[in-house]
C-alpha cells in the first residue's frame, strides 16, 4: 500500500512525467544487467589466461553504441532520451557479441550444465557470497548518496554525477587497469608460496597507483571547473551548473588516490581466497559514509555528500593496508615512501604552475569551444610536463617502480 500511494503521489504531482519517463528508460536498459553480467563473467575468463586487451575494449563498444544513437536515433523519438536507453541496450548485448569468438579460439566456452554440489563450485559459491556483499556496498552507497541529493533541490544528483563522471575516468583507465591485471598475478604468487614476489607485485602496483593517481587528482582538483565547462558546458548545462559540479569535483579529488589504492590492495585478499576481510571492511566504511553524510550534508549540502564519500574511502585504504601490514604480505618500504614524497612534492609544483597559467574563469566563459579545448589541453600538457621534469630531477627513473 505504501509503494502504490508512493506511485500514485509522483505520477499526480508536477513530477509525474520524470516518474513515468524514468519507469519507461528502466523498462528498456533494464536487459542491460543480463549483458553486462555476462561480459563480465566472459571478461574475468580472459583475464585469467593473460589476455586483458578483449576485455579492455568492451566498454568502447557501449559508448560507441550510446553516442550513435544519441546522434542518429535521437531525432526519430519525440522524447530524445529515449534513444540513450536504447544505446545502453545495444551496447550491452554487443559487448557479449564480441567477447564470444575469443572464448570459442581459447576453447573455453563450454556448454552449461546443472552441477550445484559440484566441489568447485562449492568453493567458488563459498568465496562468492562475502564478495557479493562487498560489491554490493558500493552500490547501496550510491543508491543512499543518491536519495539524500535528491532531498537537496533540483541539480544537486546531477552535479554529483557529472563530477562522478570526470572522477572515474582516471580510476577507471588507471586503478581499474593495474587491479585487473595484478589479481591473476597475485594469486599464482600465492599459490607458489612465494611471499617475496606476492609482497613486489603489490609494491609495484601501489606504486604505480600513487604515480599516476596524485596527479591526477591534483589536476581534476586545478582544473575542475575548466574542464566540466570545456566537456559539458552547452544545452541544458549552464556555466553555473560547472561551477556547482567543480565543487563537488575538488571534494572527490581528494578520495581519487584512496579509490585507486582499495582496487590495488583488496585483491592483496582476494588471491589469498579471503573473500570476508575487505567485505567486513567494506561495510564498516559504508556505515561510517552514512554518518559522513549526516554530519557534513547540512553545512556543505551535496558537497558534503562527495567529502562523505572521499573520507570513507580513505578509511577503507587504511583499513586493507594496516590488515595487510600485521598479516605480513605487504609492507610499504623506505624506498616507496620516498617515492611517494618526491610524487606529491611534483604535484604540488604542478599544481603551481597550472594556478600561475591557468585564466580566470570569466576568461574561460568567453572562449568558444573550440578555444576551451586548445586552453585546457595547453594547461594539462604544461601540468604533466612539469610533474614528469620535477620527479626526473628528484632522481625518480624506471627502476624506482621495481621493488626489491
């Protein structure tokens, strides 16, 4: 009774139509959980043989599918919206398109059969249970994050998302990628016995995160408003939408290494078969990013939601490292705690000279798009530049990635 009344107070209120449009898109993008369920289970076969690069180019296939039918589709649907829903369908079912050839030529597409007492599958069922619980967290996270910007006026999910969007780029193209290839590392390590080169592969991977996430963040933190203006600003998407959005951008700056770092440091478990620790962890961090949320959403608004977010994933960072530390698989060393002060004291240079170069925003406002996207690539490239000469000059080479 609750639900219908729910229902039935939105579809005779004045937003009726947003109710009925979003039942609408859910109906068509909803087949998408089967697609990409599938491509990830196709995926995560791959991976396990060594070949990362199918699995990597999957998701090209979604936008390609989303953008051309927002350009192509689009202008047969009184609802322009619609034509995006359906790029999520098509993507979906292309990306498990794609990935079929390459599990006939691996010869590891088998016919499915019924085996629930099956002892493999006891075990893998087992490992996955806690794993779905910690996969889940992020999700009910957002879904609560989501419901509070709701209650904060229109624009407040919109601003979080645009800056979610430019946030997971890096920790997509960066953490992701290096999580992705460490964990099969990880656990023939494991089952090797050989703790020295478990402990490396971590060090490695920490260290690469840190190379490339500092940075990174520092630059979406300088930049934030340049770039939501140079890559969103046009439609329905105002100048003072990017300057809302750049705030809630810097906020999840400040989270993007503490992101790159759990993908890094959860498989430091998940290769050990220990499935429960980061989900224990996780749901420790998901309660302390509600009462994040409680206490920083009423002076901050949706801002406080995406420090909420940041902190809680500074939590968990710490929580993976200091149980990994006491367990004995990995310790951070001297030599990566250099590295680590000569990458921050590069970024900090860097930051300089993006603030010393970078134009005033009202500046910004009267390029044309054509003049943002010149602007902002000089900026990024000067920035990296800087970084790239700093650490060379503090005597960072190839070898300081190699652990020893």
């Amino acid at each position: 009774f609750g639900t219908g009344w729910f229902i039935e107070y939105w579809q005779g209120g004045p937003q009726g139509a947003k109710f009925e449009l979003a039942s609408m898109m859910l109906k068509i993008t909803f087949p998408y959980l089967l697609f990409v369920s599938m491509t990830g289970l196709a995926g995560a076969i791959l991976n396990t043989l060594n070949k990362f690069a199918m699995a990597a180019f999957t998701p090209v296939l979604l936008n390609v599918a989303i953008i051309s039918c927002a350009i192509y589709l689009s202008p047969h649907f009184a609802e322009p919206a619609f034509a995006l829903a359906w790029g999520v369908f098509i993507g979906g079912l292309l990306q498990l398109i794609f990935l079929i050839p390459f599990l006939i030529k691996a010869n590891v597409l088998v016919k499915p059969k019924w085996g629930w007492n099956d002892p493999d599958l006891i075990k893998v069922r087992t490992l996955m249970i806690p794993a779905l619980f910690g996969v889940s967290v992020g999700q009910i996270n957002l879904l609560l994050d989501t419901m509070i910007a709701s209650f904060l006026g229109t624009g407040a999910i919109s601003w979080l998302y645009y800056s979610d969007r430019l946030l997971e780029f890096p920790l997509g193209l960066f953490g992701i990628a290096i999580a992705t290839v460490i964990l099969p590392t990880l656990s023939r390590n494991h089952v090797k016995k050989d703790s020295k080169s478990f402990n490396n592969n971590i060090d490695w991977a920490v260290k690469m995160v840190c190379f490339l996430g500092i940075p990174a963040a520092t630059g979406l933190f300088m930049l934030a408003e340049p770039m939501l203006l140079t890559i969103f600003q046009r439609g329905e998407f105002t100048p003072l939408d990017a300057t809302y959005a750049s705030h809630s951008l810097k906020a999840y700056s400040f989270g993007l290494l503490s992101f790159m770092l759990v993908k890094v440091l959860a498989p430091g478990f998940y290769s050990r078969q220990d499935t429960k620790t980061p989900v224990k962890f996780g749901i420790w961090c998901m309660a302390a990013n509600m009462l994040f949320n409680l206490v920083l959403v009423w002076p901050f608004g949706f801002v406080g939601l995406a420090m909420a977010t940041s902190l809680s994933a500074c939590m968990n960072a710490l929580l993976l490292y200091v149980t990994l530390h006491k367990q004995g698989v990995y310790q951070a060393s001297s030599k990566t705690i250099w590295l680590l002060i000569k990458i921050l004291a590069s970024s900090g240079l860097m930051a300089l000279v993006i603030f010393e170069v970078n134009p005033e925003i009202t500046t910004w406002l009267e390029f044309s798009l054509l003049m943002k996207v010149i602007e902002l690539t000089k900026l990024v490239v000067a920035g990296g530049s800087v970084f790239m000469i700093s650490l060379l000059l503090l005597g960072v080479r190839k070898r300081s990635f190699i652990a020893v």
